[in-house]
C-alpha cells in the first residue's frame, strides 16, 4: 500500500511485540526488498506496591536488499490509541506503558506524530543491510492493576 509514494510493509506485533505478519500490495514490486522480524517486550510480574518502573527489551530486525533508499520504522500506538500513553489490556482493566528507542527511555517510539519518534537507517546501493534496533520498554510504577494476564497488540509499519 502506498503511504507518501513509498511501499509499505506491515507486520504484526502481540504480547507487546511478538512476530510476524507482511503484507505486501502490487507496489512490492520496487528494488529495495524489506522484510522484518522481532522478539516481544515481555515485562513479566508487575509489583504494584515496589515503587519502581518495571523495564524490559525486546528486539526489532529489518533486513533490507536489492536496491537503495532510506527506511523508516514505526510503531503503531497499540489498543489504548495514543502513542504517548500506551497500555495494556487484561478485560476491561489497564496498565500503563510505553516503547522507546534508546535505553534512557526518553523519547517514545510511534508513528512520529503527537511527540514521537520514528527509526530511520539508510541502504547502501545494491548492499544488504541488516539493522537491529532494541525496543525498550517500560510500566510504569505506582498503579494497582487487577491480577491478570495483560497485552497491547503494536503494528510495526517499515516504509522504504
């Protein structure tokens, strides 16, 4: 599908990331080839009463070939639909958190809109390129969720 007259290239991320789906329209048919992978952020127990943030990494590879260009990485902003506030969903209970790109976790990983910041790395002509990109993430501390299992669902959108 064409977004901004480039291809896109969509995989489906669960459990706070966890693999795979593409998608790919007539427009896959251009010289730069992407496909994507990753391992989910799985936080693990929540202590509510700890006082600390709960963090956790997980990991996103793009392998890009057969042509040049510069690609850019998003993510989507998950159930809760707001990139700056993510949460996850045990039944109609939530728990805050959020996905950043650098281990300081200061600037949110999405779409690059309302604040966030998208990935980019360029492709050498006619160069393989295999870019990993650790997905931090982060609960936060000081909320007192229901005893459950809780997911988001991230879309991972890898425009060349």
């Amino acid at each position: 599908m064409p977004i901004r007259g480039r291809t896109a290239r969509r995989a489906a991320l669960t459990s706070c990331l966890a693999i795979l789906l593409m998608l790919a329209g007539p427009e896959a048919m251009a010289a730069l080839s992407c496909s994507v992978s990753a391992t989910p952020v799985s936080f693990g127990l929540y202590t509510p009463l700890s006082g600390t943030d709960l963090d956790s990494a997980g990991n996103l590879q793009v392998n890009c070939d057969g042509g040049k260009g510069q690609v850019t990485i998003q993510l989507s902003a998950g159930a809760s639909g707001d990139a700056a506030d993510r949460r996850m969903f045990s039944g109609a209970s939530t728990l805050r958190y959020n996905l950043y790109d650098r281990a300081a976790r200061n600037q949110v990983w999405g779409d690059g809109t309302g604040g966030t910041r998208t990935v980019r790395f360029n492709v050498p002509k006619d160069q393989p390129v295999t870019y990993d990109a650790t997905i931090y993430g982060r609960v936060f501390s000081g909320q007192s969720p229901a005893p459950g299992f809780y997911v988001d669902n991230i879309v991972v959108t890898v425009l060349f």
